[in-house]
C-alpha cells in the first residue's frame, strides 16, 4: 500500500486523532503490557515509543479536528533517535514504518493521525511473534472475546 510521503522538512509535524469506533473499544493503549508485549516486536521499539509520546500529547484532546504540533528534533530525541532533516533519516523511517503497520496515517504530508488504541494482532502479525508469545496472544485474545460483551462482539 502506497501512501502520501510525509515531509519532515519543517522540523514539525502534526498529530491528530484517528478515530475508529470498533478499535477505539477494543483496542490496546500504546502504553499497555499489550502493546509491548506483542507490538514491540512487530513495529520496533522506535515507533513503539513514538506512539506512546504522541498518544500522550494527545491525552485529554477530544476533538479529532485539534492539531497537537510537535517539533521532530526534539520528539526524536526524546525517544533516543537522531534528526538531520533528511527523508532517509531513522526518525523518517520510523515514521514510514509506522505508517506501514497502520498505526498512524497521513492526512497531509504534514499531518498525521495516531491510533489512540491499537487493534489486536492479526493472524499474520501473530505468526511473527516467538511460539510463546504466540501461545500467550491466543490465551489473552480468548480471556478478551469472553469479557467482551455481546453488543460489541456483534459490531465488531
């Protein structure tokens, strides 16, 4: 899937919320056990902490028009990455790679949405991880259908 390069050129980018009614309910918090757990190793640690720190600036934003500025030497920084303004940079690569796994999307080359809850591993996804933790994703998944409640399964 291709999609509208993002241009960090400016040294800003800004977030906004992505809204999915289905996932937002079921979904995980990007600073959950889950979401390091079994995301971790599926997008990388890089994009992981990315994902915590904008869900973080976005925390207490209701409104999915609000644009929450962020600047992208510092927010690389703080997540131990290095800036240099080029495309290819890892800041720049983590991004793309974000974007790859949906975890954010582009709404403008300077706008990103961000996944406030992270959906559940898919098939594939979970084929990746270590048996273990693939015996353990099933073993949470199951505990989740059951303290689900039927409503929302049906919408699911």
């Amino acid at each position: 899937m291709t999609h509208t390069p993002m241009d960090l050129s400016a040294g800003r980018l800004d977030l906004s919320i992505w809204t999915d009614p289905v996932i937002d309910q079921l979904g995980h918090d990007p600073r959950s056990t889950y979401a390091e757990t079994f995301w971790l190793g599926i997008i990388g640690p890089s994009a992981l902490w990315f994902l915590r720190l904008a869900v973080g600036r976005l925390d207490g934003t209701r409104d999915q028009d609000v644009v929450v500025p962020l600047d992208v030497a510092d927010t690389a920084r703080c997540i131990g990455m290095s800036w240099n303004g080029g495309k290819h940079s890892p800041f720049a690569r983590m991004i793309d790679r974000a974007i790859r796994f949906g975890t954010v999307r582009p709404l403008d080359p300077h706008t990103l949405a961000v996944r406030r809850r992270l959906p559940p591993l898919t098939a594939r996804q979970t084929e990746r991880l270590p048996e273990r933790l693939q015996r353990h994703h099933k073993a949470v998944q199951l505990t989740a259908v059951r303290s689900t409640p039927a409503s929302i399964r049906e919408t699911a």
